[in-house]
C-alpha cells in the first residue's frame, strides 16, 4: 500500500511539472520573450541566455523587475514585462527556462548580461 502511495504521489509531482513545464512555454512565446532573449531562450547581443539558469534565480530576478530593481539600466526594459506576470506565471516561466536542454541554449555565451552573475 505504502508503494503504491509513493507511486502516486510521484506521478502527481511529475505531471504538475509538466503543467508548469507547458505553461511557461506558452507564456514565453505568448509574452514575447522569445523576441529578445532567442527561441530556445539561447541569447543574443545584450539579451541574455536565460536558458539553464537555476529555477530560484530566475524567480528572484523577476521579482526584482517587478519591484523595480535592476543591476543595470538595460535591464529596466524588463520592468513592464515582469509587472504583468503573477506569481504563478513567473514560478511557471521559471520551471519552463530551467529545464530547457543545454545543447539548444549555448547558441551565445554572453558572461556579463543585464541579469548579472548567475552568484
């Protein structure tokens, strides 16, 4: 019984990332993400590779958009796109661009980016 408990408990954690997954794929094209930061969320010039990053930072980062707060003034471009994201959208992109494979997000390697250090 227990196994068949931990089974189903593993399959509802699995398809809720999966929800997250789609929905902020959905939101990433649908928001026009992709116009700036690359299809596969690779980068390119001054746009970041948001590709990989850790789930936790990219959460944080638009939290800081939304509040206003950016490493760099080309950064401040991002305030109106996080402010129309709630927190469920920004947890959902969040999973989306974390998990996307490493061999479609290496297109540029932009190490000083208006995200700043990944640190």
């Amino acid at each position: 019984m227990k196994v068949v408990l931990l089974i189903l408990i593993y399959t509802l954690i699995l398809c809720a990332n999966s929800l997250e997954y789609e929905a902020g794929r959905d939101l990433y094209y649908g928001k026009g993400c992709s116009s700036c930061h690359g299809t596969n969320a690779e980068g390119s010039g001054q746009n970041p590779k948001l590709a990989n990053r850790p789930k936790e930072y990219l959460m944080k980062k638009l939290v800081d958009f939304q509040n206003g707060k950016s490493n760099t003034q080309s950064g401040q471009i991002m305030f109106s796109f996080a402010r129309s994201l709630n927190q469920k959208d920004i947890n959902d992109i969040s999973t989306y661009l974390s998990t996307l494979k490493k061999e479609t997000s290496d297109k540029y390697d932009i190490s000083d980016d208006i995200l700043g250090s990944v640190d």
